[in-house]
C-alpha cells in the first residue's frame, strides 16, 4: 500500500474563505435590515441567499478542520469525508431556500406589495460589490476542492441575483411596477436549483464511492497492463476520499511475484503520474496454476 498524506485543496485555501466569511456575515445584517425596509422579497431573497453562503463559507472550514484531524483506528483514513458531508449538506439548504423563495415570489405576484426601489438599488449595489470581492478571493481554490467550489457557486449565485435585484429596482423606479420585485426573486431560485443539483449529484457520488467523473477505470487498466510483467488485472475499484484525493485498490496477476518490488515501484509510479492517484493498494497474484481433473473409474470401468 502507499499512501501519501498531504494537506487537502480546502485546506490551502482557509485564510481566504475565513476573510470571504467575514465580509459575507457583515454584509448579511445590512441586507436583512434593508430588505425589512424597502419591503422587496428580492432583497429578502439575496439575503437568505446570502445566509446559505454563509453556511457554505463556515461548512467548509470545518470541513477543513475536522478533515485534519489524524487517522484514528476506528477511521483510518481520517476525516477527509468531513468536506463532502458539508457540501452535501449545504445544497439540500440551498435547495430548501429556492424552494421557500419560489412559493413566497407566486405569493406575492398575485398580490405584489409597494417597494421602496431607491434604497433597494443601492443595498444591491452593494451587494454585488461585496459578492465580487468574496469571488475575487476564492477563484483560484475552486477548481480543486468540492466545498470551495460549493461556496463560489454560492456567492457567484448571490452575485447574479444581485444583478437581478438592480434590475428589478431600476423597473420600479422607472416604472412603478412592483411585480418585478417577486419575478427577480423567482429568478434567483430558479438560478439556484440546477447548479445545486449538480453539487449534491458530485456529493453523493463521492459519498457512494463511484468513480471520479475525470478518470476512466479502462484507461487505468489499460496502463497499469502496459508495465512489463504484469499479465491481467482484476478486481480494479477508484473512488474519491476527497476533493482532489482519489484512491485505487486492485488485484494485479504478473509473471513472477519475486519482482513485487520492481512492478509495484512500476505501478505506483504509472498511478501518479497519468492520473494523479496516490493513496493505492495492489495486490500481486502469479497466473493461476492449471486444475488437473482426474476421472474416478466407474462400476463398469476396468481397473
């Protein structure tokens, strides 16, 4: 077996999602208060919006803490799921809140409430600035980590239901009609449920252990069958431990076991360096020897 211990992606990134939290519960408070004021349901839903990337923001680093945590005997392999559970977690609340703002905007269409657009504009104008400066700050981590990805979809979410709102507040200030209000908010859930979906599917993927979406279990057999001695593989399993952490397990026949050295070095490397996988189990198993049937003579047979 080989394993390699490293710091996860979510980790290399807590500085940056500590400060985007920050700027996003700061900015919460202003946003509940100013949609209490202005009475818009588009503020209130950027708000709550806003409160999932919160979540988002403090899931993940926990997920990060508690994923560095050291391997116990009763988890060997630490708590590395700890992340995925947390992303899991923050898109059901994602969902639950596109689900609360899409009865709340039908609601509010059949009788739309006044709306004070002026201060909604600029409570959504800062908004997107704030949202802007929390994508700024976690762009580069996204691409590596499923919870660091969870909470840029969040916030760049947020940041186009910000847009949103802006347009529903020019709508009526220029024109009085108020139901742009709870038509913006139905946008924003509507924008919320499809990039969520995909989330929880990639979670819940990881969580059944399937294999990871960038790596095909063909092409790894086939390269591991191209190192010199090995015969066959059986038995071949890849699952993610977490984001940017995939493990492999696999029973290898080859011709002579007394090279163990030589074709796991072999194997080992090929997993790195092809397709990133470092955490491996290979068992070696020479060719199976021929089973010699011996017929047991019958009453008439003779002796």
């Amino acid at each position: 077996m080989a394993h390699t211990h490293r710091p996860t992606a979510a980790a290399r990134s807590r500085g940056r999602l500590a400060t985007a939290l920050g700027l996003t519960l700061a900015f919460l408070v202003v946003e509940v208060a100013g949609a209490w004021w202005t009475g818009s349901l588009a503020l209130l839903a950027d708000a709550g919006h806003m409160l999932t990337d919160a979540g988002g923001l403090a899931l993940a680093l926990f997920a990060i803490w508690i994923g560095g945590r050291p391997p116990t005997p009763e988890k060997t392999y630490g708590y590395y799921r700890a992340e995925i559970l947390a992303a899991l977690v923050n898109g059901l609340a994602l969902l639950a809140v596109a689900g609360g703002i899409l009865w709340e905007a039908y609601q509010r269409l059949l009788a739309p409430p006044p709306v004070r657009g002026g201060p909604m504009l600029a409570i959504a104008a800062a908004g997107l600035a704030v949202n802007l400066g929390a994508l700024w700050l976690l762009r580069g981590d996204a691409a590596a980590s499923l919870s660091v990805r969870s909470a840029y979809l969040e916030v760049l979410g947020d940041a186009l239901s910000s847009v949103a709102v802006l347009g529903a507040a020019v709508a009526i200030m220029a024109t009085g009609w108020t139901a742009a209000d709870p038509l913006a908010s139905g946008l924003i859930a509507l924008f919320i449920v499809p990039r969520t979906w995909g989330l929880l599917r990639q979670a819940a993927n990881i969580l059944l252990e399937g294999t990871p979406a960038h790596l095909d279990v063909a092409e790894i057999e086939q390269a591991m069958r191209r190192v010199p001695g090995v015969r066959r593989i059986h038995d071949l399993h890849v699952w993610t431990l977490t984001s940017g952490m995939e493990a492999m397990s696999a029973h290898v026949v080859v011709d002579d076991v007394a090279e163990s050295e030589r074709l796991l070095g072999a194997l080992h490397t090929v997993l790195h360096a092809r397709f990133g996988i470092d955490h491996t189990t290979i068992q070696l198993e020479p060719e199976p020897a021929a089973v010699l049937h011996i017929q047991t003579p019958g009453a008439g047979d003779p002796v």
